[in-house]
C-alpha cells in the first residue's frame, strides 16, 4: 500500500469529509458541460494508474472484480462482502470519486438497503444497481442468453428505499436499465429509466449492445422530450468506436470505459507467460515488462522506507 495515502487509520470526521469531497466532485462533473470519463477498476493498483491518468473516476467493475480477483465468471457468484472488500481497497488507492458495480444489490430489498447503506458508510461516492433478476448474467453475453428483468415496480421501490434512508445527502446512487440488453425495446427502457428517475436515482445507465446507436439515440430522443433532468450513462463496451465527447453530444454525462484496463492485463500477462514457457529464462519476459523500479514507485515504495528510516 501507498503511504501518502489514507490507509483506514483517519478520524471518522476525516473519513467523512474524504467521501464527501469525493462525492460532490462527481455530482459537480454530473452537472458541468463535459463528459464525466470514469474507467473500470479490477484492483487498486488499477485505481492507481487511472489516477496517473487523469480520468475522472474510477468503476469498481463487477465483471473485472469476479474475474480478476476471484477468478468466477461474472454471473452473481461474488458476494456482496467480497465486492465491498474490493470497492473499499480501491477507494484507499485513489483520490477520484468511485462508483462501485452493486450487480443488483445481492438479494431482495432488505438486502439491498444493506447494500447501499454498508457502501455509503465505507465512504464510497456512489453505487450503481441494475434491474436484473439474481442471478443476473454479464450483460455483454450474446443474444442467446435467458434473461429476465426485476419487475420495473420492484426496482424502483429498491431505489426509492435506498434513497429515503441515506445519511450523506452526496452520496450517488445510479439505476441502471439492462431493458435494452434484454430486448425489450426503447418503450420498455424509457418506461424504466424515467420509474428510477422518479424514485430518487442520481443518474441512470442506459445498456445497450446495439452497435449502431440507433437504439440509443431513440431513447434519448424520447428522454429529451420528457426532461426529467436526470443525468445518463452510457457503458460504450459494443458501440467502442463513439468517443467520449461524441457520447456526450448526443446527451451523455457520464462515460465508463467498463473493462478495458482488465482486458489490457489478460493480454498483457498471456504474452509474459507465453515468452516464459517458450524460452524458459526470465529474460525471455523483458520486451512486455516494466523495469521493477516503476513498479516500485507506483506504490510509493522509496517514500515508505525513507519514512521508515527517519523514525530509526
Ligand atoms: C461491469 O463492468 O461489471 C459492468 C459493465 O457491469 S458490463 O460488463 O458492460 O455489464
Ligand atoms: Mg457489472
């Protein structure tokens, strides 16, 4: 771990004020003009390096979470102690506001009051929850997959409950409509996005796996017409080639680059492997790997022992 960080030793008036100033810089990005970029996360070190980059906020991806953490697929099998646990090292490593993947809460309703609520006191700016039915399926599976959706009703009584109990007014909660994705069509999602909107949601991811946006621009067209005023989020995995500022034109605050950074370090670590099983001398690693000092400083090793030292 980092020092120059806190490191879950802070006041508990430190630790507010951490997740306050957190959470009001993702509500004021929300509210400005440009996109609010935000990246997927799968550990903190992760965390670390989309800081470096100036990104705007960090995604606790659940997808990225299971499988890099975990090694499960990405289908509910990760608890709801086991995404907290990742959502709070995260959040240790990075000054950006976090907005943690909640999958769909982890139960029923009284589960997901916990959920929202355990997250809001870890200090997390916000979280987000979809309207899939447990267990859910990772949304970028094809077609062929089964899947069914909360009802509509049942969601936003979720969302209303989280809303009305939280304790820091700046705390985020994002409804997520997986309509779209199930292939219920733009009726079906505009009907659930303006329900969230309406419980109380901050903002509203609209999933989609249309490649064209044609689906999409439909929605915001109908959303435009009816201005509830609620910010959107768009999740561009299968329509990559819009920019964040193209996505933003078309009336998107909010851009999560989901799982790139985890797809980067699958390919990233099969080409070492590849080289070591091949050559079998470590040697062999060298043209895809960093010098080990980078990896030290990424974590603040020189600050830690220098730290280490004065006190001697
Ligand atoms: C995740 O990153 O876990 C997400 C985004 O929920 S997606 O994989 O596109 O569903
Ligand atoms: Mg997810």
């Amino acid at each position: 771990m980092s020092m120059d960080r806190p490191a879950g030793g802070e006041t508990p008036g430190q630790h507010a004020d951490r997740a306050t100033g957190k959470r009001r810089r993702l509500r004021s990005g929300l509210e400005s003009a440009g996109p609010v970029v935000a990246v997927g996360a799968h550990d903190a070190l992760t965390a670390r390096l989309i800081e470096q980059r100036a990104f705007d906020a960090v995604w606790v991806s659940g997808l990225g979470v299971s499988t890099a953490q975990l090694g499960i697929p990405d289908l509910n099998l990760m608890t709801f102690t086991e995404a907290l646990e990742a959502a709070v090292r995260i959040d240790r490593a990075t000054e950006l506001p976090v907005i943690a993947d909640c999958d769909n809460g982890y139960g029923g309703l009284l589960n997901v009051v916990r959920t929202a609520r355990e997250y809001e006191l870890a200090g997390i700016t916000g979280i987000c929850l979809e309207d899939n039915i447990f267990p859910k399926r990772n949304s970028l599976l094809g077609a062929e997959v089964d899947r069914e959706l909360l009802p509509m009703a049942e969601h936003a009584r979720r969302i209303a409950a989280i809303k009305q109990r939280q304790d820091s007014p700046d705390f985020v909660v994002i409804g997520r409509v997986e309509a779209l994705i199930a292939g219920l069509g733009v009726d079906e999602a505009i009907d659930r996005a303006l329900a969230y909107a309406s419980a109380g949601a901050d903002a509203i991811v609209i999933h989609s796996r249309d490649k064209t946006l044609a689906e999409i621009d439909a929605f915001l067209e109908r959303w435009r017409s009816v201005d509830p005023g609620v910010p959107l989020v768009a999740i561009p995995t299968l329509f990559p080639t819009f920019s964040a500022e193209e996505l933003a034109a078309r009336g998107f605050s909010m851009v999560i680059f989901a799982n790139q950074p985890l797809r980067g370090a699958v390919r990233a670590m099969e080409q070492v492997l590849d080289a070591l099983r091949d050559e079998r001398r470590a040697a062999a690693a060298n043209p895809f790997v960093d010098p080990v000092d980078h990896v030290f400083d990424l974590v603040g090793t020189r600050d830690a022992i220098a730290l280490d030292d004065a006190g001697a």
